[in-house]
C-alpha cells in the first residue's frame, strides 16, 4: 500500500538538490508518496515542535527538544567540516566585544543559535530573523553583528562585512568533530518499517542528485536566495557530502556531543530514548 507522507525541507540549494528527485517522481516509489513543504528552517523547527509534519529537515538544536516524538534519520541531512555558521560585523570586533550587545540569529532553535551560547556567556540580546534578512539588519545598524548561515556565508564580503568569529571552526577546535547543522526526522510512530524505507528512498534522491547534478538545476534556481550558478555550486559542495548519505559513527559522535553540552549547559532537557528506530 502506498503511503502518503508529508516533507518539510528548506528552499536552499542543498535541500533542494537532495530532495528533487524524490518529490518529482523520478525514483521507484518504495511505496510512499510525500508531499513537500518549503520553509525556512525556523519554521521548520516550529513545525516540528506542533508535529505537524511527518518528516521534516531540522536544526539539531531544535531536536534537543523533540527526541520524544522524531526519531533521526541517517540520510539527507547537513553535518561537516568548515560549514558551521559565521557571526560577522560591520567592523573588526572580538567576540568580547560583541558580549552584551544585540545580535541577529536566524532562530531561537538554529543551531546556530546553539553554538553562540556554547561559545560562551553573555550573548542573549538576539533579534531573531529569517535568514536572508540578517545581513540587511546589520547593514541597516538594527543590530551590532550577525550568525549567517546558508548563501551569506559566499556573500557577506561583498557587503562590506567582517567574521568575527568561525562558529563551526571553533567547535571543530574544540571537539574535533565535524559539526551537526541539520537532520532530517521521522516521526516515532511512523515505526521502524516505514522510516527504513523513508532513509531508503532519501539515500536513493541524493545518488540520483549526484549522477545527473543539472536535472534539478531549474527547481533549485526557483527557490534560491541568491542566483547565481557559482554561488549555488558551493552551496551544494559544501553542506551535501558524504554525511548527507550516511552520518555513520563520526557524525552520530558529533551529534551527542553536541547534545551532551547542551545538556550541561541546561540549554536542552534530557532524554533517554535512542536518535535512531534502528
């Protein structure tokens, strides 16, 4: 019997080339059709907190919160070296500097924002924005800095910005891990049969994505912040790797010691059950 479920997932290039050929109909249909919805990724979390969605793509900060009801899978999501967020300013600054002072973050429950408060104390004045309207903020002198994520990252120095600070090069120093930037979850009760041939069918849209890169081009572009061809190509060689196939033991170490700080930190609750049904 075929299965119906719906998808949440991010209009920015790496979700979307992952994610084309399965919601295009270009693959065997492991018995499912799913339904997309394309949000920014803290409407994404705040679906999730509702359970609106069966699966959805979502920040690992935001999974602290929901491991009751999601379970992980081990395709399709963002974690890697040299991908973290940047917190960036309009001029050279210290991280000690900006303590105090207000800072836009693109969501409560980004793991952007996550990473800021593991840095340190003292950066709790945050102005939460979509993603893409950061940059303008910090132009506009709304705010005194910025945690960019996604496109800004290749684009920040065209607007005159400075990095104050490599949120994920500091925790790549700190743990020697890659950093867990976004998952994709199921919920719990979908059971273990189904979400296997979910994680299935996401392996097999990645591997499609790969063999034929330009068949998802126009979808993509259409959902883009920034056009541009080169832009979009880094986007996509940075955040889709081989973890987006399979988070094997190096990202799952990542992910609980991501989590086991937070918990420490009292920032996320505890919680007992496993990431994964299998």
């Amino acid at each position: 019997m075929n299965r119906i479920l719906t998808l949440g997932y991010s209009p920015c290039p790496n979700d979307t080339f992952i994610f084309h050929a399965l919601t295009h109909s270009l693959l065997p249909t492991f018995g499912l059709t799913v339904q997309e919805q394309l949000e920014d990724v803290e409407t994404l979390n705040q679906l999730a907190l509702a359970g609106t969605l069966d699966l959805t793509k979502i920040s690992y900060h935001a999974l602290g919160h929901l491991r009751e009801r999601y379970a992980l899978l081990r395709s399709g999501g963002a974690l890697g070296r040299g991908c973290g967020p940047l917190v960036v300013a309009r001029q050279h600054m210290t991280m000690a500097q900006l303590r105090g002072r207000r800072i836009a973050i693109p969501g409560q429950l980004t793991t952007a924002n996550l990473l800021l408060q593991l840095y340190g104390e003292g950066f709790t004045d945050v102005l939460v924005l979509p993603f893409d309207r950061i940059m303008p903020a910090l132009i506009a002198g709304e705010v005194e800095a910025g945690v960019i994520i996604h496109e800004s990252r290749f684009t920040y120095r065209n607007e005159g910005l400075h990095q104050v600070l490599d949120l994920g090069a500091w925790w790549e120093e700190e743990t020697g891990l890659p950093i867990p930037l976004g998952g994709i979850l199921a919920r719990r009760d979908l059971g273990l049969e189904l979400i296997g041939r979910v994680d299935a069918a996401i392996r097999a849209s990645l591997e499609y994505a790969w063999a034929q890169p330009q068949a998802a081009r126009a979808y993509i572009r259409a959902h883009a912040q920034e056009l541009d061809d080169s832009v979009i190509d880094q986007h996509i060689a940075l955040y889709v790797n081989d973890f987006s196939r399979d988070l094997g033991s190096e990202g799952e170490r990542a992910i609980t010691t991501l989590f086991a700080r937070a918990e420490a930190r009292g920032i996320i609750p505890a919680c007992d059950l496993p990431l994964f049904l299998s």
